[in-house]
C-alpha cells in the first residue's frame, strides 16, 4: 500500500467564496500514482469547508442564501463566540457544509456519480488556509 499527501493553499480575499478544486484533486492523484484506494480531501481550519456537489452557479447562490439564513454573519453581537474576533458564522457553516470528502479511487480516477466535483467553501477569508489530500491505496 501506498500513501500520499499534498496540501492546497488558498487565500481568499473576500470572506466567504466556494472554489471548485476538483481539477486540483484530480492531478494530485495523477501524482500519486495510486490506482486503486481511497482519497480524502478536508479543510485544515474550522471555518473552511470540503463538500462535493454540482458545479452550478445557482446551486452556489442557493448555498449562499441558505447558509446565511441558518447563520447570519451580522450582527456579530448574536454570538457568544463573537468578541476577539467575528467570524462565529464561519464556524457554523463549516458545521454545516461538513469537514472532508473521501471518494473511492477506481483506475486511477476519481469514482465519481454523475456531476460530482469537490469543493472547498471559505466561510472566513482574508488570511492564508490549506485543505489536505491524502491518497492511499495500491
């Protein structure tokens, strides 16, 4: 068995955007040489997200809506958590939208269903964040 790992780096200069990184995923793959296995994908911060979904501007403006009704940045007093700094949304919607993604690994490609591509959605931006890519397999 094999093992791989890269990370992506992103810097976001608004505070909440979703990147399709599926391209970015994929060739990490490619690198890796891995056949067949498993590959993880997740947000090395805990107001960044990993999600897989359809790759549809709409979609991503639905997300946006719904997201900012379940956890309204503004007004920042609303939240405990909101006092050195303001981003107790952030770390709802991460809640919401999930932490990682693991994909099965057939052929060397992504064993995606129909649409599918991964995401990584910043919920608060402005700084330097990663998310992992770990490939394991034969």
């Amino acid at each position: 068995m094999k093992s791989y790992r890269k990370e992506l780096w992103f810097n976001i200069p608004q505070r909440r955007q979703l990147i399709n990184i599926t391209g970015e995923v994929e060739a990490a793959l490619r690198e890796s040489g891995i056949q067949e296995g498993l590959c993880l994908v997740n947000a090395m911060h805990i107001s960044a997200s990993v999600f897989i979904n359809d790759d549809e501007s709409g979609l991503h403006a639905d997300f946006e809506r719904w997201l900012e009704k379940l956890a309204p940045e503004k007004p920042h007093d609303q939240y405990a958590h909101n006092g050195y700094e303001d981003n107790a949304d952030a770390h709802l919607k991460r809640t919401i939208m999930g932490r990682e993604v693991t994909v099965a690994v057939t052929e060397g490609r992504l064993d995606f269903g129909p649409w599918e591509q991964i995401f990584y959605g910043e919920f608060d931006g402005k700084r330097k964040k990663r998310a992992l890519i770990k490939i394991i397999g034969a």
